[in-house]
C-alpha cells in the first residue's frame, strides 16, 4: 500500500510540471497567434507587446526577431534594438544574421542623431527679456547715369583756348558809338552855320542846279 502511494505520488509530481508546460505553451500560441493578427492590422505596439507576453511563457529566440520587427515598425528604436541584440545573441549563426545586422546599424545611427538633437542648444529661439532688434528699412537710391559728353577735337579745343572772349559791352557804352554821334553833331551844327551866313539869293555853286528856296 505504502509503495502505491509513493508511486502515484511520484506520477502527479512528474506530471504537474508536464501539464503546467503544455499549458504554457498553449497560451504562449494564442499570445503569438494574437500578435501576428495585430501586426497584420499595422497595430505594431501592441503586437510587440504580445510577442513578449508570448515570449515570457515559451523562451523561442523566433519571437525576438518578431518583437524587433514590431518595434522598428512602432517607432520604438531603442526597443527595437534590444531585441535585434537579443536575437542574434541567442541565435549567432541566425541565417538571416546580415539582414538584422543592417537595421541594427541604421537604429544605432537613428539613435544617435536623436541624442545629439536631445543635447544640443535650440537654435532660432530668444531668451525671456531679451530686447528686440528693430531694422531700420535702408531707403533706396536710383543709380545716376552719368550722360556722355560730347568729344573736343584737340584742335578746336585749342583754337578756343586762344580766341578772345566775345566783347559783351552795351552798345550806347561803345566808344565808336559816341564819336559818330559827335561826327554827325559837329556836322550838323557846321551846316546850320553855313546856311545862316549865305544870302538866300546866292547863286549856286559851278556845275550844280539852282533850287530856289522862296
């Protein structure tokens, strides 16, 4: 009796764990099953999420490849990452190792550029206080075009050099002028003398006509 029981004891402790994992496994599937459909669906977050639930119960280095997939798709860098690593750390000679190996590279890189932005100062922005410059508008100026200026023949230049400047004296200052005044005066008055002091019965001069003046 005692041997019959310590039998059957032995059977439920070997079994217990043999249908604890199979259950595991079961919800492991529907897990994986569910995920599949919610990346279908383009719902890659919460298919990452469920690969993982999937992955806790059932340790398949498959579902790692699968939860990176779903978190690059998310945009989820750094947890696409983590699980790139994972997968190749646990499948080395994985036989699509180059392909992984490449979206590791680009999501170091993307990372990367992400922390420098993260870390560096704004540029283009202002500090509280901080006065404002006024621009003053600069008027605008119309260029002048110089007009060409007609060309002097060396020649004529000189001649123009050397010519007296045109005399721009008033006439009635022109000492011409007053000495013909004073010549047809002098003239006038000699005439009116002269035919003063001649009789009116004169007779005419030699060769001439008489013209009588009665």
């Amino acid at each position: 009796m005692r041997t019959t029981l310590i039998s059957v004891v032995v059977v439920l402790l070997v079994g217990a764990p043999l249908g604890a994992r199979a259950a595991d496994t079961m919800t492991a599937r529907e897990h994986f099953e569910k995920g599949t459909t919610l990346y279908d669906l383009g719902q890659f977050r919460d298919a990452a999420r469920e690969y993982e639930a999937a992955y806790k119960l059932k340790s398949d280095p498959t579902l790692l490849y699968n939860i990176g997939q779903a978190y690059r798709f998310a945009g989820d860098s750094a947890d696409a990452l983590r699980a790139y690593r994972a997968y190749l750390r646990r499948v080395p000679d994985a036989s699509n190792r180059r392909e992984v190996e490449t979206q590791i590279g680009k999501l170091q890189r993307l990372l990367d550029e992400q922390r420098a932005t993260a870390t560096s100062p704004p540029t283009g922005t202002m500090t509280p206080g901080q006065p404002t410059a006024t621009t003053t508008p600069t008027a605008t100026t119309t260029p002048t075009t110089a007009t060409p200026q007609p060309t002097t023949h060396p020649a004529v230049a000189a001649a123009a050099a050397t010519a007296k400047p045109a005399d721009t004296t008033p006439i009635y200052k022109k000492w011409w002028l007053w000495t013909i005044v004073g010549v047809v005066v002098a003239g006038a008055v000699v005439t009116g003398a002269v035919v003063a002091t001649t009789p009116s019965d004169a007779p005419s001069p030699p060769n001439t006509f008489g013209v009588s003046l009665k």
